[in-house]
C-alpha cells in the first residue's frame, strides 16, 4: 500500500517507509535544483558562446512561463507556508528544545521552506543572467 494511502488511514506510518517518503520529498527538491541548474547553464552557455537565438523546446516554453516568471512569489509562498506548517514546532523547539509534533510537518514544511529558498536564490542568479543578456545585446561586453 502506497505509504500516503497508509497515512491517512492509519494515521502514522511504519519507520521504514517514513524514511522512504523523506526520500521522496529530498529527491523532489534535487529535481527542481536540476531543472533550475540546467536552465541557468544553458543560458550562460548561450551568453558566454555569443550563440543565436534558437527556438525554445516545448518543455523550456513550459518552463519559462510557469516556473522562471514566478520564482520569486512561488518562493516566498513555498517558504511562507513551510514556516507556517511548522510554527508549532518551532515554538516547542525553542521553549523545551524538544518536538513532540508529527514527523510529517517537520519533513513537509522542510521540503517547502528548502524549495522556496531555491527558487528565491535561482531568481536572483536568473536576474543577473538577464542583465549580461541586455548588456551584451546592447553592444558591451559580458565578461
């Protein structure tokens, strides 16, 4: 049985497939580092070879629309709503430097607070990005 299924009917999980679904949501936040990552290296690729224009893929298009034009609001969000998940658990951790709240708020709020600062710091480096683009189609150098 699929270990959300499990969850929610039971209401906790074995510690073998806690340590799965952390797995999960690690692995998650890699792969939006890798899309991230992928799409900064190419544009500095395409800056840094003088290379002409091309047609974006279907899935850069994607990309672009939907994740570049919002890092900055999905980021702030992801990290928001991390924080707010877990704002009982900060609070415990503070006042008896334990936490007696459920795994899964913890692991969730984690994944969301690290994801949104990924998006926070990829839009900053996807700014810069834009300014060497402009002032290198504007004629100066951008090295």
């Amino acid at each position: 049985m699929p270990p959300i299924l499990l969850w929610s009917r039971a209401g906790d999980l074995p510690q073998w497939m806690q340590y799965r679904l952390i797995t999960v949501f690690v692995l998650s936040v890699c792969g939006l580092d890798m899309i991230c990552v992928g799409y900064l290296a190419q544009q500095l690729m395409d800056l840094a070879n003088d290379s002409p224009p091309r047609g974006p893929l279907p899935l850069e298009t994607a990309i672009r629309r939907y994740l570049i034009a919002n890092l900055l609001p999905l980021g702030a969000s992801l990290v928001a709503f991390g924080i707010s998940l877990n704002v009982e658990t900060i609070w415990q951790y503070v006042t008896t430097f334990h936490i007696n709240v459920s795994w899964w708020l913890v692991v969730v709020g984690g994944t969301f607070v690290t994801a949104g600062i990924l998006f926070l710091v990829f839009d900053t480096l996807n700014r810069a990005v834009q300014l060497l683009q402009q002032r290198a189609d504007r004629g100066g150098a951008a090295r």
